[in-house]
C-alpha cells in the first residue's frame, strides 16, 4: 500500500514538475541553420565548448540600438571563449542584409519559425540568454535597454563565468 501510494504521489507531482511553461534550465537539443542552409549550428555542441550568449532578436529600432553594447560585449570576452549567436525572427534575407548592413561580429542566424522562441518560452523582445559551458542557464535578460543596462549585466554574468574581469561596455557617466 505504501508504495502504491508513494507512485501515486509521484504520479501526481511529475506534471508540476514538467508543465511546459518552464523554461529550460540547461541549453535544449536544437539544431539551427545558417541563413543559406548550408550549415548547421548545434546549440549543445556549441555550449560544450565555452559559453554561448543566444541574443533572441529582430531589427527593430530598439534592438538596433542596443546592437552596439552586443558587439562591445562580443569583442571584450570572444578571445576568452564566449560565443554570441543573434537569433532573428525575420526571413534569411532580411536577416542577412541586416547583419552585412550592421556588420555583425558574431554569429547571425535566422529562426522566422520562432521555434528557439517556443523552446526558451520567451516573450519579451529581444531576449538575452545566456548558458554556460555545458548548457546551464546562467541568466535571462528580456528586453531591451537602449542604454546597454542589460549587456552590462550580462558582462558580469560572462565574467563570473570565464572567472576574469568584467569589461566595461558602457561608457561610465559623468
């Protein structure tokens, strides 16, 4: 009787445990494509050899703006093993002139399908997300900041991480 009712116990907790608005707690088995097919970007394999910051965007005015503190943040800890992947929700084409347009210094990728979207249960755009190396999540920023408020926090979180010195990629006020 007690192990039935222990099962039962189980039974009835497991869905509370596994609902599906729960965003995942480590890097989801999700395999992107390159905006011309050609190549694929494997989330898991990615975050098994350093940190990877996936940046859920669009190019909207907000997300432009805030574009500058992405690429500062890239430049500061890309020697140091962070890789940043910017996820767009627009088609291949459109995102692939955006990212000649702005000259992108990290990986682009183009999701119209929204598909990381559903996986990561985001809302917000942008949404900022960044895993550790071996997939955990570390932070969610959602967003945006034009004054680059939450690319300075991530830059804390990266630095922590890489267990080096937080770079600055907002300019100090006056």
């Amino acid at each position: 009787m007690r192990k039935l009712m222990a099962v039962a116990l189980a039974m009835a907790f497991l869905p509370m445990a596994t609902r599906a608005d729960d965003k995942p707690k480590e890097s989801p088995k999700i395999v992107l494509q390159s905006p011309d097919g050609k190549k694929s970007y494997d989330l898991e394999k990615l975050t098994s050899e350093g940190p990877v910051l996936v940046r859920l965007t669009c190019a909207c005015t907000g997300c432009d703006q805030e574009l500058a503190y992405f690429q500062k943040l890239q430049a500061a800890y890309n020697t140091k093993g962070l890789q940043t992947i910017a996820v767009f929700r627009e088609k291949p084409e459109a995102t692939e002139s955006y990212a000649v347009k702005k000259d992108l210094k990290f990986l682009w990728l183009s999701d119209p399908n929204g598909e990381l979207w559903k996986t990561f249960d985001t809302k917000a755009m942008p949404t900022n997300i960044l895993l550790d190396k071996g997939g955990k999540v570390v932070k969610v920023v959602p967003g945006c900041t034009k004054d680059g408020k939450n690319a300075q926090t991530l830059s804390a979180e990266i630095a922590k991480i890489l267990n080096t010195d937080e770079a600055q990629v907002v300019e100090p006020k006056k």
